[in-house]
C-alpha cells in the first residue's frame, strides 16, 4: 500500500538523496545540468511537498505549487518504478486538491511523456512555447487507478 504524508524536515537528508540519484539519472542526457543533493531545499521551496512511502520505506515525493496548480515534482526511486505508485500519487494530487494541475516535461524524457500520456495528460504547450525543450501538459480530472493497492494519506 503506498502512503502519502507531509514532508517533514526529518526526512530532508533522505529527500534530498533520492532527488539527486532520480534526477542525476532522468537528466543524464542534458551534460548542462549540474545535480547535487544541496539544491533539494531550493527545489521544493514554496511548495507543497508530499512523501511516498510503501512498507515504511520512502520510495518518492511530490513538489507541488498550488496557487498555479501545478505539479513542479515527481520523482519515484528508480527501483520502485512500475509499481503503480505514479499513478497513485497523480490520483492523490486530483483528489487531494480538487482540480487538473499543469506540469512540464523535457521533450527528450520519453519515458515520462509516455507515462504521462498513458495517465491521459494533454499537451497544452502554448503556440508562443513550441520552440521550447520542453512540453507543458494538463492532467485529465480523473486518472483510472488500474493499480487494487490503496491510497493512505497520513497526518
């Protein structure tokens, strides 16, 4: 079962590694980014910062900016990719906040965009962003969960 709760501050060491392993690996094609754990606490500035868990373990998180509704993080370790929690952390974002969010993604990350795609997100890049790497997306108002594991949302 994945559970999701509020960041605390307790768990910032173990965040900030996940987001350099995740990132270092997703952005190893742009040789212009630089990733390092340090720039985690940037990262999820102003933001609503959400933690996965599954068996106790935290195996994700979520950075999301709510005045714009947008979903500026997701990032699952890649050992626990294909597992559905994805799917369900879009699910608790739809449910949590009541509404579609927007989010961008690198035109190159086929991975992602395919995942996206299959979550049933639109491209909505503006015509005046067409020439940009990357495309913004808006999610569907309901992902179909085709995943039996359940949704716990802790304290």
């Amino acid at each position: 079962m994945l559970q999701i709760s509020p960041y605390t501050s307790e768990e910032h060491n173990e965040l900030a590694a996940l987001y350099a392993d995740v990132a270092s690996r997703t952005f190893a094609y742009d040789h212009t980014r630089f990733i390092h754990a340090d720039q985690f606490q940037s990262l999820i500035e102003g933001e609503d910062v959400w933690v996965l868990r599954s068996d106790g373990e935290i195996v994700g998180f979520i950075g999301y900016f709510t005045p714009e509704h947008f979903l500026h993080s997701l990032y699952i370790r890649y050992t626990h990719h294909k597992r559905g929690f994805g799917r369900q952390a879009l699910q608790f974002l739809l449910e949590h906040y009541g509404c579609a969010h927007e989010l961008k993604v690198d035109r190159i990350n086929q991975s992602a965009l395919k995942f996206y795609e299959a979550m049933g997100y639109a491209d909505v890049t503006a015509e005046a962003d067409a020439h940009q790497t990357w495309l913004r997306l808006r999610s569907p108002v309901k992902i179909a969960l085709k995943t039996a594991a359940a949704i716990a949302v802790g304290d």
